[in-house]
C-alpha cells in the first residue's frame, strides 16, 4: 500500500494527523518524518501501519490529555514503530487497543502517561488508564525492543491479550507492574491463552517486573519467562509486590532470569518474593533462575495440584525463607543453591512425597537469636533428601521434619551433615531428627525383646 508521509509543524498536528489516517487505504502506512510533532486523540479503526524516523528521531508531545492513539475495531492489525511517544504526565494512557485483532510494537518510547504516585494506586475498575500501553480484549500483540518509562501505572498491559510476546523491552520507573497480562476486571473477556516475556529489563517498577494469570473458570495461561532482568521491583506499600508472578490459573516455565532486590524497602508483611508461583493450574518448571536480595521468600510455590520442579536455582539473601512451598502434590527440588536466608533454606509444608536432591544450603539463619534448620518439613510424607550438603550451615540442625515425615520413612541417603565443630550430625539436641531416630530404634529394640520374653515363655 501507498505510504503517506507526514511532516507537522503546527502546534497541535491532531485533525492533520487524523484526516490522513482516514483517508488511507486498509492496510495503509502513515510515515512521519524526524522531527518533533504534537498531536493526540488519533482514532484507528482499520488496519494501518504508523512508522516514525527512529525511537530517538521522531518525538511526538502530547496535545491534550488523551491517548495519542485509539486503535478499535474487529479484525484490525495496528502496528507502530519508531515513535518517541512523551506523555508529559498527563492522565492517559499513551496508546489504548480494545477490541482488535493484532496490536504490533517495535522501537516506540512511550513515557510519563500520568505521573507515578506515593500513595495507593487507582482502583483497577474505575477512571482513566494511566498505563504506557493499554490493551483490552486483543487476540495477539508483539512489542520488541520498546522502552516504557515513569507511566502512572503498567508499563503494558493487557485485560487480557490472548497471545502476548513481550520481548527485548525496557520498563522502568512505572506506578505499578512492568507488563501484565491478566483478566478483564469486569470479566467481560476470557483470560490470555499465551505469554512470552523474553530478555527483558524491568527496574523500579512500584508492586512487580512481569506478571500474567487468569482466573478459575476462564482459559488457562501457557507462560514462559526466559532470560528476564528483574530489579529493585515491588519496594511500594500498594498491596503486593514480586519480581516474577506465574498467578492464578497459570503454568509454564521460568528459566534463566535474574531477580535482585523484590521489595526490600516494603513494610508489608507478606509477598515481597523474587519469584511468586501462585495456584498455578497445570506442570511449572523453575530452571537456572538467580533470586537475589528478596525482602521474603526467594522463590514460593502455593498451592499446585500438579508436579513443580526447581532445578538449579540459586538464591541469596532473602529476608525469609529462601525457598517456600506449600500444599504441592508433587514437589522436586533438585541442584539448586541457597545462600543467606534469613531464615530456613528450604520451608515445605504439605508436600507429601517432595525430594530435594543435590542441593547445597550455606550460612542460612546466621546471626538469627532464634536457629532455624537448612531444610524444614512439616507433614511431608514420604520425603526424600538425598546427596545435599549441608556442610556450610551454622545453625542447630541441617534437616527439621515432623513425626509424620519420620514415620513415612524420610529417606536421608548420602547427604553431607558437618556443623561447626566439624562432625557429622542431624542435631545438636535430643530432639528432632535424633530423639526421633533413638525413638524408633528404641521401639524396634523393645518388640524384639518382647518377641524373644514370649518366645521363652512358650519354651518354659
């Protein structure tokens, strides 16, 4: 189709700007020259493609407080590029897509769509979006190698985008998330099907880097985050906080991610976790992932009804426990790495049959008034811990499990127990794992005593 190009002077380019929109063929492309233009409020209800010089050539301000795009329509493709798009704090997303098929980002700056507050958050429901790109009820969108910058609330979102890729962006300095893709707030639109957030970087951004979820009832998510930065996200008092969030109704992969610093200047009691794995409705895998400096649990799993698998993580540094599980029917931690919990490395409550294979836990609990132990079970029946290797830990005991574990043989094959005056150990108490031990033993001492007393009985 024919290109038509555009160089505006004007101090508000908009009815320009929108004439020739209209007046291009389905399928058309509108070039605008480098340069800085001003315009908003440009209404796109059929398939175009908008092309500025460059993300660092074509600048375009904002004339009004509206979005500088309004992409609608069944079946529209929509695609931008090379656009620096300055949102001058204004109270607006800077480019808002509902309802289309196929919304397509590459090389667009969008920044300062509203202002980033101190306080709490706009309710979900209610006024304008503030986001850098806001995306209703779209079936696929691709934003490559895009920046979003100091927008009020996400960098991107989607409620939701059926098919997201989100990949080799920048997102920093937003209200709220980097990208989500999520549920319609008022449940007018199924849940996403598919999201990819690939070697993205996400810096300070209010409650979270990258989140995706849906909803019991509507399709489930396909995630994968693979190769994502994630740092100084969730330090604001607004209600949650995560670098990476695999949520409700959702199961994939999350692999080779760096996660530093998830909220450490927040006050809230709970969340503040690298990686939040939450009711997730189908297989998840952890692979290669760093989780560094958390202000809780390095990484947490609730509440999945099917296997999750951590291999090869390493966390540093969490506030809390480094790794949380709770209620997993099928849990596998193999290879990984805790260093520098606050509290236990390893705290899983209701997994029954979990393994933890291979891993090494160091200097967890140290300088704690309270000792907490390098792995604790709570009614996790049928446990495995084998080949580990707690010869770095400083507190009382390596492993911590309830009687329940015990006595649905806890398997403790080959695992490496020195303490501090460097002799193997479980404990350095009667209680725990050695008074359980003695306990057993004793009881199995005793009916064989028994048995030989009743035996010589019969004889006599």
């Amino acid at each position: 189709m024919p290109a038509v190009w555009l160089s505006a002077q004007a101090p508000d380019a908009s009815a320009e700007i929108q004439r020739r929109v209209d007046a291009l063929p389905p399928g058309g492309t509108l070039v605008l020259e480098a340069g800085s233009l001003r315009f908003q409020g440009i209404r796109v209800t059929r398939s175009l493609t908008v092309r500025g010089a460059g993300i660092d050539r074509t600048h375009v301000a904002r004339a009004g407080a509206r979005p500088f795009f309004e992409v609608a329509g069944a079946g529209v493709e929509a695609a931008f590029e090379g656009l620096d798009l300055d949102g001058g704090g204004l109270p607006a997303a800077g480019l808002e897509a509902v309802g289309i098929r196929a919304l397509r980002l590459r090389d667009v700056r969008v920044a300062a769509c509203g202002v980033p507050p101190t306080g709490s958050l706009p309710d979900d429901s209610h006024g304008q979006p503030v986001d850098g790109v806001y995306a209703k009820d779209v079936d696929e969108a691709r934003v490559e190698r895009c920046v979003f910058l100091a927008n009020a609330r996400d960098g991107f979102i989607g409620i939701p985008v059926r098919r997201l890729v989100f990949a080799g962006n920048q997102s920093r300095g937003n209200g709220r998330m980097g990208c989500t893709s999520d549920v319609d707030p008022e449940h007018r639109a199924g849940g996403p099907l598919e999201a990819v957030y690939l070697d993205n970087q996400v810096e300070d951004c209010g409650t979270g880097g990258l989140h995706v979820e849906s909803e019991p009832g509507l399709p489930p998510v396909e995630a994968r985050f693979e190769r994502n930065r994630v740092v100084g996200c969730g330090n604001r008092d607004w209600g949650y906080c995560w670098g990476l969030t695999l949520g409700l109704n959702a199961r994939g992969l999350l692999r080779d991610n760096t996660i530093v610093g998830t909220g450490l200047r927040s006050s809230l009691a709970a969340y503040r976790n690298g990686i939040h794995i939450a009711r997730p409705s189908g297989p998840v895998r952890i692979e290669g992932n760093r989780v560094l400096d958390s202000g809780r649990c390095g990484i947490s799993v609730d509440e999945s009804p099917a296997p999750v698998l951590l291999r090869d993580n390493v966390v540093q540094g969490a506030g809390d426990s480094g790794i949380s599980a709770y209620r997993i029917r099928a849990l596998r931690v193999e290879g990984c790495r805790v260093e520098g919990a606050r509290r236990e490395g390893l705290w899983a409550r209701l997994c029954p049959g979990a393994e933890v294979i291979r891993c090494r836990f160091q200097g967890n609990s140290a300088g704690e008034p309270r000792a907490h132990p390098a792995v604790r079970l709570e009614a996790c029946g049928r446990a495995r811990l084998e080949g580990n290797d707690f010869g770095g830990e400083p507190q009382a005991w390596g492993v911590q499990a309830s009687p329940r574990a015990l006595a649905l043989l806890l398997s403790l094959a080959g695992n490496r127990f020195e303490g501090r005056a460097g002799h193997p150990r479980l404990s350095n108490r009667p209680s725990g794992l050695v008074a359980l031990g003695a306990a057993l033993l004793g009881g199995v001492a005793g009916a064989a005593w028994i048995a030989r007393r009743r035996r010589a009985a019969g004889r006599r």
